[in-house]
C-alpha cells in the first residue's frame, strides 16, 4: 500500500469522525430537522465541497452516523428474541453503551423528542429487522403476526427502552435494566 492510499484512507476516517461528532454535538442542542449544512461544515470544520464528497445530505450522514452505532452493539437476529440470554445479552450490550454516553444520548433523545429523528431512528430500526427477518425465513422461522406489525412494534420497543434508560428519575444499574426489559417484554412482572 503507498503512502498516498494510507493518507486518503487515514484522511476519510477522520472526515467521517468529524462530521459524525459533529452532528451528535449539534443534536444535543438543535432538533435534527433545524440542523443547518452550515452548522455541520462549521462545527466539523469540514468543507461544504469535502461533506459533499462524502455524504449527499444531512440525512445521509445520519444514517451513516445509524449504521456506525448498531455496528458497534453488533446487530443479529438475538435482537429479534428478548426471552432467552442471547436477547438479553445483546440488551445489555446496547444499554451498556448508552451508559457510556448517557448524558450526551439524554440530550440527544430530549431536543429531538418531538421532532423527526425519532422517525428516522424507527425506520432505520424497520429496515434492520427487515433484513433480518429475511435471514430468519431462510433458516425456516414463520411470524405468527404480520411483518409490518411486528417490526414497527419491535422498533417501537426499543425506542422506548433507549427513552426510559435516559430520562427515569432513579438511575437503575443497566444490567438491572436489561433484564427488567427482558421480563418485561415476557410478561414476566410479577413474583
């Protein structure tokens, strides 16, 4: 490999980490929809020409930004079960790194609350399980509910998991948490 390819290679890496951070940073103060090309190139110190490069649109650099984050919970098909350890281990892996950025993600989850990010996170979430269930039917697994139903519900789910880890009153350990999710999600609420 020559030192021009290591360059550009090293030189994209930090474009994306740039304007990643900076998106997350402008998200915990301004609704994703208000969220300016202009406020991106400033605040990454990225320019308009080198974010075009890259990305499309603001939207395309959050689903990047999507894909980066489940990449790093590493999502399979246990995100599809919560009943057993493996759904519950990959809830613990997706809260444990919530924890790691609690605040930043409960500033995120409060401005963007009412605005479209949600929507976005949703369909991204949708298309996730899509692609999964696929994989499931090839290995011969049948829903007993429709599949809209079930990946909008699922999506939902852990939406509403990510909100109420980042803004209950009383910090709950996320392990304790995780495995409150899963017996929640099992109908398993009582002693």
């Amino acid at each position: 490999m020559g030192s021009t390819e290591k360059k550009e290679k090293i030189s994209t890496r930090r474009t994306y980490l740039l304007l990643s951070r900076a998106l997350f940073a402008l998200l915990e103060e301004t609704p994703f929809e208000k969220i300016t090309l202009t406020q991106l190139c400033d605040a990454s110190l990225v320019p308009r020409s080198t974010f075009y490069r890259y990305f499309e649109d603001k939207y395309d650099l959050l689903y990047y930004c999507l894909q980066t984050f489940f990449d790093t919970v590493r999502l399979d098909k246990d995100i599809m079960y919560l009943k057993d350890g493996k759904g519950q281990a990959f809830v613990d892996k997706l809260i444990s790194v919530m924890d790691q950025n609690r605040e930043s993600f409960g500033k995120i989850c409060q401005t963007n609350k009412n605005g479209i990010f949600m929507d976005i996170l949703r369909n991204y979430l949708i298309q996730i399980f899509e692609q999964i269930l696929g994989q499931l039917e090839e290995e011969g697994c049948r829903l007993k509910i429709s599949q809209p139903v079930f990946t909008y519900l699922l999506a939902d789910l852990y939406i509403s998991m990510a909100k109420c880890y980042l803004e209950i009153e009383h910090q709950c350990p996320p392990k304790a948490f995780a495995r409150d999710v899963c017996l929640f999600a099992v109908r398993d609420f009582f002693a």
